[in-house]
C-alpha cells in the first residue's frame, strides 16, 4: 500500500514493542504511508537499530523511546517525554506483551501479576494516558490495541495469557465508550500466529511446528 492510496502524512504514531514483530511491521507501514513514527523498546540498541532498519529516502522519520513499558514509572515518564520532545501522538498502538506459557497448576503467582500488569494494566494506563493528551490537544486520535485470537480460546498449558487478552477485549470497548464522543476511536486487532522472532521456538518444536505452519 503507497502512500498515496493510504495517506498518514504529519501524523505522529507511538507504537509499543516496536523493535521486531508485528510491532515494528506496523512501524514499517506507517512509516511508508507518511506517517512519523516512534519506536519503543526496552534496549537502546535494538531501537536505534529498528530506526535504522526503517531509514530510506522519501520515509518519514523515526523517534526512539526506551522504556520498559511494565515499569509504570518509566511508563508515565516516557509518554510525557513524548509529548515534549514530538507533541502529542496522533495514533497510539497498544502492541507490547510477554506470554509466559505455563497451566493454571503450574504458573506461580508472581508471574500471574507480571502477565497481567504488562499485558494489560501498562496497556490501560498508557491508553488512559494517550487519551487524554489527545482530548486536550486535538479534536481526533486513534487508539489500536492488539489482542489476540487467544483471548477467545483456551489452549493446554497457556493459562493466562488468555484472560489478560480478554482484559484487553474490555479496555477497547471502554475506551470507544468514553472516548468515542471527543473523536477518538478505540480498535481492536484479534491477531492469530505470525512468524515472529517470539514465536520461533514454537515453530521450531516438532510437537506445534507442523499445526503452526498450517497457518
């Protein structure tokens, strides 16, 4: 899709978990579509790489932020550095998550609470965030979070990833609710398995490869 056919020119995108996957496909998008974009991630140097990775001529720049999104402070600092250094994003994609796959038997419960606060209460809180920035700003935005196609299944030996992604399900709506009549809107993308670097280990397992390539 050329920029032309699909224009995000002057708009400011913040896209989480932006270093490799389907974050920073979605950077590659925007930025060929005009849009500029800012890359998040935890370690400097796979952010300037991403950065470097998307430079070309006619493309629109690329910020960096290094954070660690599941750190709540770093979370609330980074999203007001932001809005100082670029102004407030335009598009905020919700795309940062672990998974830790693991039954409900087996799964202790400080990873229950590592799951579920970066999966889904960082995500909220950067999205109430990002909401109202754009509220006080602008008279539109865009907030798109990934969740999942697991937020609907259950699968053995994935306990809950599934209920943090479902968490995600509610946050999209609540913020269409709430939001929706100050012209921002609030989207979800119930993704399926993509050929990630996250995923490899899965796709290399004889015992999920074969199901995985299916897809």
């Amino acid at each position: 899709m050329d920029a032309p056919d699909f224009s995000l020119k002057d708009k400011l995108a913040l896209i989480t978990g932006s270093t490799q996957g389907l974050g920073f496909a979605i950077a590659q998008a925007y930025v060929a579509c005009g849009a500029r974009v800012i890359i998040n991630g935890r370690s400097e140097q796979r952010v300037t790489d991403a950065i470097n990775r998307l430079a070309g001529p006619g493309l629109a720049a690329a910020h960096p932020l290094v954070m660690d999104i599941g750190q709540l402070h770093e979370l609330e600092a980074g999203y007001g550095q932001v809005c100082k250094k670029w102004g407030t994003p335009d598009i905020l994609v919700n795309n940062v998550g672990i998974r830790i796959r693991k039954s409900l038997e087996q799964i202790s419960l400080d990873e229950i609470l590592e799951l579920i606060h970066t999966d889904m209460v960082a995500g909220t809180q950067l999205s109430r965030l990002a909401a109202q920035a754009m509220v006080k700003t602008s008279s539109s935005g865009r907030i798109i979070t990934l969740t999942s196609v697991a937020g609907q299944l259950a699968r053995p030996g994935d306990g809950v990833y599934p209920v943090a992604k479902q968490g995600l399900t509610g946050l999209v709506r609540a913020l269409a609710v709430e939001y929706g009549p100050h012209g921002i809107t609030s989207n979800g993308i119930a993704s399926g398995t993509f050929a990630t670097e996250t995923n490899q280990a899965i796709a290399d397992d004889p015992n999920t490869g074969p199901a995985v390539a299916m897809r």
